[in-house]
C-alpha cells in the first residue's frame, strides 16, 4: 500500500474523473486520505498452562511453525480459557455452541470449519462460519465471541496444518491496519489459528479427537498470547468524484459506485498484474463515469464515484469511508460494488445452480441461455427493494440473471461494511479462474465483452436507483 504502483493508479483514476469532466467533492479534492499501520519483523507464540494439583504443565508454541497470529504491534494477553466446539450459534440447523458457557473475559478455544452433516454445506452457511478465504473464515466466530465477551479466540485448525495451511499462510513481510484499529481489525479482538497439537494441549487427547469434544469450560488451563513487532504510520488514499443530481430536492442523497484499485503487487520477487482483480472493475467504473458525466441528462440524485484502497489487505478504504464518509451514509441511496468482472459464468455452473435451486422454470430458463449473458448480482437481503431494480436493468441491457440474497456483512470485497453499517448494497462479481491471486492474472484472460456487459448492468441499475 507504500508502493509507487498504488499512487501511480490513484493518480490515474483521478485524473480519469477530470477528464471526463467530473469534480472532486467541494473542498475535498479528489483524494482522501486513509491513515494506516504498518507492521513488520512481526512475531508471536501461544503459550499454555495446565494445572492439576500442585502439577504445572507449561508449553509455548511458535507462530508459523503451531499458530498463525495476526502481525500486529507488541501485545500479552493471559487470560483462562473456555471451549465453544465449533463456535457456532444458528436457529436453523439448530446449533448454539455457547449454550450454558460463560466466556466474558475468557480466552474461547473453537474448531474450524462446520460440524458433519450436508445441513452445514450449504452456500450461505459455508460463507458464513467455513469460508475459503483465510481472512474471512472465522469473521462470523470472532464476532460472535466478541458479543458474547470473549477477549481472543483460537480456532484449532485440522490435520492438514502442515501440508496445506502453513504453506498457504507463510508470515508476509508487512501487514497493514487502519491506524485507528492499534492493530486490530473491527472485530476487535485477537484470533490466532492453531495446530492440532496446540489443541491437543488445550483440550488434552489428540488434536484430532476434540471435534467430537462437547463445548465446555476448562479448569486450570490458561494461555498467553504474546506478539510484537515494529510499526509505521502512513497514509494511502481512496480516489473520490461526484455528479450533483438534477433534483435540488433529491440531490443531497446519492447512489455510491465503488471499485477497489489495489492488488498484490510483487510477491516473492513476481508480478500479480490484477488485471480482473480488479483492473476490470476499475476500468469498468471509469467508463461508468465517464458515461454519465457525457449524458444530457442527469438522475435525481447525486452519484459519488469511488476508487478504493486497501480492499486486499482487508477492505481498508472502505471501511474507512464507512466510519468517516465523505457523502453521510443517511443519505446514501445504495452502495454498488465493481470487482472482478472479467470472467463469466460456464454453462455447467449455471445447470448446477438451476439444479441446486430447482426453481419453477429452470429447464425453460436454460433453453438457448448463454454463459456470457449471465450474472449473479448479490443483493442485500435487509433492502428487498433492490431487487426488482437490478432485474429491469437487466432485462433493459439483455442479461439472465440470479439474485443472490445476502447480509454481505461477512462478504469479502468492499460492500463488507456498507453491509455492517446497514446501507442498501449490490454486488457485481463475475467468476472465480485458475488465475486468482496469481499471476496469471493478466490483460490476456480478461473477457472485454464480459466487462462492457457488467458495466452496462451496473450503469443501468445506478441510473434507476439515482432516478425514481
């Protein structure tokens, strides 16, 4: 987020929005400045003691060879510990891991993942308490914890620690955190991932037993989690531009565009260009721009234009905005989000979704369907009034559509905390390549059409939302 590379594209997409004619936010300019920590020479262990009697068993486990903490600023934390199973709380399946548990000021040691059982693989509960992404996969128990008065969690990982996590987590040489945060995300409360042999030493047994280990407190077991490391502050920015409404009585409220201009950058000495995560995205928000700002005629209400920074490292600039908005989130219409919208669906994705679904109709929706013209908006399930708008939009610009009902609070891309903060939000998302987060993501795999397609869709449902 320090590199030449961010500000060279920052200063790109601003000087996108001068060209076409659109101004920065009055007095603002067409920058605001996101501070954040930066850290490094990071370091950390867990440390665990067992009481019996007059025994004492003490073991101290390393982070990157038996845990995974957060590269977070020097920190201790003790605190005696309380297993949740697998930290879950749902009403359907009935599920409430906490149940008879006092965790308020208790370390909580839970499993990952979902218990047995196909009622636990379903998409939505997947994404909820099982996601693939390593920093969204225990978004839901961390939070749920926190509620509930937990001071830490950690999850106990599976047999496959050494083989497939570990290499997949190696400790980066710099991590980066809203300054306000001191180092913690806005969860606020430390996770570390563990082995199973750091469960083994909580719970006793094998690591590999405690899945069936019924939730319970833990007499004698304390643990310290200790970090330290060395920080920076530095400031990044989030690019802004702003069309004012053409109705003086609905120009102060405003449909928000957004899509994020950072990647990965070098990793490991190679180039991750990003070119559909999410140069695609960026690209088609420019050309959004550019095409209302071109157009006689203006919607009623206002549309601000956002380029953020940071979505990688943990949706940094947005969820900066969330908790300083340049446009108040009282008079924010809806918030529509542009990433990776450079590869479509295949037709065998489609035929499992329609199977998965059985809705009324499938057989006839998949008559003579193209992939290319098919999309799966997400749609905040707490505003059911975007739904029927995002569906004109596509049948106006030729588009098959899903909507994916969602909260979006545990989503992985800068909706997240316009999501947590309850502002109406649609999620624009192609599909997932071999090439995601690698770096064969390049100009050469991106799908122009798909893009030009995604953003008319986008264009159209921001027009209607900006205009009844």
């Amino acid at each position: 987020l320090a590199a030449r590379g961010l500000d060279a594209a920052a200063e790109y997409a601003a000087a996108g929005l001068a060209l076409a004619g659109i101004p920065p936010l009055p007095g603002q300019g067409y920058f605001q400045p996101v501070p954040l920590r930066e850290i490094t020479a990071a370091s950390g262990a867990v440390e665990v003691e067992r009481r019996r009697g007059d025994e004492v068993d003490r073991r101290t486990f390393l982070s990157g060879t038996d845990c995974l903490i957060p590269q977070i600023p020097a920190r201790s934390l003790t605190a005696p510990v309380v297993f949740a199973g697998y930290g879950i709380r749902e009403t359907a399946p009935a599920r409430d891991d906490y149940r008879g548990l006092d965790v308020k000021g208790k370390i909580v040691v839970l499993l990952g993942g979902v218990p047995e059982g196909a009622a636990w693989k379903t998409p939505e509960l997947t994404e909820r308490w099982a996601a693939e992404k390593a920093d969204e996969r225990y978004t839901a128990k961390r939070e749920l914890a926190r509620r509930l008065g937990a001071i830490a969690v950690l999850a106990v990982e599976g047999d496959d620690w050494a083989t497939r996590i570990l290499p997949k987590n190696r400790p980066e040489e710099r991590t980066f955190w809203r300054l306000e945060d001191d180092g913690l995300d806005d969860e606020g409360l430390l996770l570390a991932r563990v082995s199973p042999a750091v469960g083994a030493a909580l719970l006793g047994g094998s690591g590999g037993g405690a899945s069936g280990s019924a939730p319970r407190a833990l007499p004698g077991v304390t643990v310290t989690l200790r970090t330290s490391g060395r920080e920076r502050a530095l400031v990044s920015r989030n690019v802004v531009g702003v069309l004012s409404g053409s109705d003086p009585k609905l120009a102060g409220e405003a449909v928000v565009l957004g899509a994020h201009l950072d990647h990965l950058g070098v990793v490991d000495g190679v180039i991750h260009p990003g070119a559909d995560d999410n140069a695609s995205g960026v690209a088609a928000l420019l050309e959004i721009a550019r095409a209302f700002a071109a157009s006689p005629a203006r919607p009623k209400r206002s549309l601000v234009f956002v380029f953020w920074t940071g979505e990688e490292e943990g949706k940094l600039g947005s969820a900066h905005w969330v908790r300083h908005p340049l446009w108040p989130l009282a008079q924010t219409t809806a918030y529509l989000n542009i990433d990776m919208v450079g590869h479509p669906w295949t037709l065998e994705e489609i035929r499992k979704l329609v199977a998965d679904l059985k809705p009324t109709g499938g057989d006839r929706f998949l008559e003579g369907l193209k992939p290319a013209d098919f999309v799966e908006p997400g749609v905040a399930d707490f505003s059911p009034d975007l739904g029927p708008v995002v569906a004109r939009a596509a049948r106006g610009t030729g588009l098959a559509l899903h909507l994916d009902w969602t909260g979006g609070a545990y989503g992985g891309s800068d909706y997240r905390d316009f999501a947590r903060a309850r502002v109406p939000f649609l999620r624009f998302f192609g599909n997932f390549f071999a090439g995601y987060h690698e770096p064969g993501d390049t100009p050469a795999g991106v799908d122009p059409v798909q893009v030009q397609k995604m953003a008319r869709l986008v264009l159209a449902t921001a027009w209607l939302l900006a205009d009844r």
